[in-house]
C-alpha cells in the first residue's frame, strides 16, 4: 500500500512549450500533495502545496503563473510547467499525504525535466 | 534559518568501514518527525526511517543505526560495514505540525554524498 506514481519519468521538451507531469496516489486518497523541485547537487525545496477543491499554497519565489497546480481529485495532482526554459530544468518529485490517520507523505519517484 | 542541516557534503570510505552521516535540526515545535532517506542515482527517494520527537531510542535495522539526541538536536546515521550498493546521496528531513497534523511537508538538509569504494 501507500504507493504514489509519478508520470513521466523523465521529459526532454523545448524551451517555450509547457510540461504536465501527474503526482497520483494510487491505493489512498490525498487531500494534500506537496511538489519539490531539485537541482542538481542541491536539496529539495518545496515548491507548493496542492489542496484538492482549492488553490495550492505556493512558496515563496515561486512563480505561480509559471508552475501552475491543479488537484482536481483525490488522488490526483498535476504540475504544468508553462513556457519552459532552460533554468527550469530540475528533478520534479511529489508526496501524497494519506488522510487516513496521521501517516508520512509518501513520494512518488520524480520526473526529470530537460529543457532545450 | 536552516532547519536541517547535513555538514558533511561528501564523504568516502572502503568497503567495511562503518560510517555515520550526521544532522542536526532545528524546531520550535514539540512534536515533530525526523527522516531519513536515500537517494541513488536514479533519484526517487528510499524512506529509511521515520522517527518522532518523543522517543529518542536508537534503532537498528540490520547494517543501519540511528542515534537520536534531543539535547543536541541530532539525529545521526550510521552504516556498520559499509558496501559499494550504500554509494548514494543521503537526506536528513525534518517535518513540524502541518494543519494540526505532524507529517507533512518536509525540510530537508542539503544531502550527504557517500561513495563507498571496493
């Protein structure tokens, strides 16, 4: 159980079209996801926190027209890049939070993003 | 501030060397979680442990140890006998009360580069 899919995997696009990328929880229901962004080398960050039913909870600096979130259900959040650059080139990892019970989000195996 | 902090950048040993990855972590609130994950190269995550702020015994799991020190705020990660599969990028997180719910979003320390050399 508690497993989340992340689709793709990895995504080679060019720079000024958009990217989607799917965070689902596939054996649990998830109000809140999380998106983190990683570079190479470096930690991830979070980006925004994706609430079904309402509008995600962006971090600060991150731009909300670019990296636009939408949960539409409870089992699935999506992540569309918009008009994607090469800066915007990054491993993309999402967490599912159960909400049965106070359980740990659990992740999904990222997508990584090339821009060219 | 960093609330989770990972000193050692890049560590390397040879195969059966123990080695202990450490964090240190900062949090006003009194409950909280701390993790451990890893990361191959292949990027997904791999959850190691999940501990809570109100039990500090250590645990082992098989070649793994965690020390838990609430006093120092640490949370250290030792590897006995060291393998070239360990090679990996290890992440300390720390996650705070979240909507009244602990366990949710995630701070996570910069990362701790083992290579394990045969």
């Amino acid at each position: 159980g508690a497993v989340v899919s992340q689709h793709p995997s990895w995504v080679i696009c060019k720079s000024g079209t958009s990217v989607k990328i799917e965070c689902r929880s596939l054996d649990f229901q998830a109000t809140t996801m999380f998106w983190y962004r990683q570079f190479p080398k470096q930690s991830l960050m979070l980006m925004a926190t994706s609430n079904e039913g309402s509008k995600a909870t962006y971090e600060q600096g991150v731009e909300k027209d670019k990296f636009l979130i939408n949960h539409a259900s409870l089992t699935l959040s999506t992540l569309t890049v918009t008009s994607a650059h090469p800066e915007d080139s990054s491993f993309y990892i999402c967490s599912a939070k159960n909400d049965r019970g106070n359980t740990e989000a659990f992740f999904g195996q990222g997508t990584r993003l090339t821009v060219v | 501030a960093q609330k989770v902090t990972q000193a050692q950048t890049e560590i390397s040993v040879v195969e059966k060397e123990d080695v202990t990855l450490d964090c240190v972590y900062e949090t006003r609130d009194t409950t909280y979680y701390l993790f451990w994950y890893k990361q191959p190269p292949s990027g997904e995550l791999v959850f190691l442990i999940r501990r809570n702020s109100f039990d500090e015994q250590n645990e082992i799991s098989g070649r793994y140890s965690w020390n838990f020190q609430k006093s120092t705020s640490s949370f250290n990660f030792t590897i006995t006998a060291s393998q070239v599969v360990d090679s990996a990028v290890y992440f300390c997180a720390l996650s705070e009360d979240y909507r009244g719910s602990t366990l949710g979003r995630l701070y996570f320390g910069r990362g701790t580069q083992l290579t394990v050399w045969p």
